[in-house]
C-alpha cells in the first residue's frame, strides 16, 4: 500500500516560492492558509506560475534560472492536480 496523497494545502506548503506567496496573502488577510479554498489557492499558483515565468526570461534573474524552472514544474503539478 502507497502513501497517502497530500491534501491541496500540504503539497502548497512544500513548494518555496508558493508559500512564501501564501504567507504573504496570509498575513495580508488575517487568515490561515487552511482558510482558503482549493479553487482559491489554484488561482494563487497560477499568478506564482506567471511571475516566476517571467522572472525566468528576465536576464537580472539568469542565476535563478535552475530554482525557478524546478518550482515552476512543481506549480503546473499543483495546477493540474487541483484545478
């Protein structure tokens, strides 16, 4: 028997630059991350998927470029999984 698959809100918590995002919203909300829906937070990753999308074709960025590209495929996986 497998391991039992993640809720939504553990597998956002293990993708860095998503929870620093959430954090962020967290704080900004007076709310806990447990707090918003799955939709809610799918809308969330998409707009961390755009900024590190484009963080990634900027040139200041060039020596993030292996970080974010690994948190952009775990962000699409999240998207996929959850939308």
């Amino acid at each position: 028997m497998g391991r039992p698959k993640l809720t939504y809100i553990q597998r956002a918590t293990r993708i860095d630059e998503f929870l620093v995002q959430l954090d962020a919203i967290c704080e900004d909300d007076h709310k806990k991350i447990s707090d918003y829906t799955q939709d809610e937070l799918v809308e969330e990753a998409q707009y961390c998927l755009d900024k590190l999308t484009e963080d990634l074709n900027d040139d200041s960025f060039v020596d993030d470029a292996p970080y974010n590209k690994k948190q952009i495929r775990m962000l699409r996986k999240y998207i996929d999984d959850f939308s």
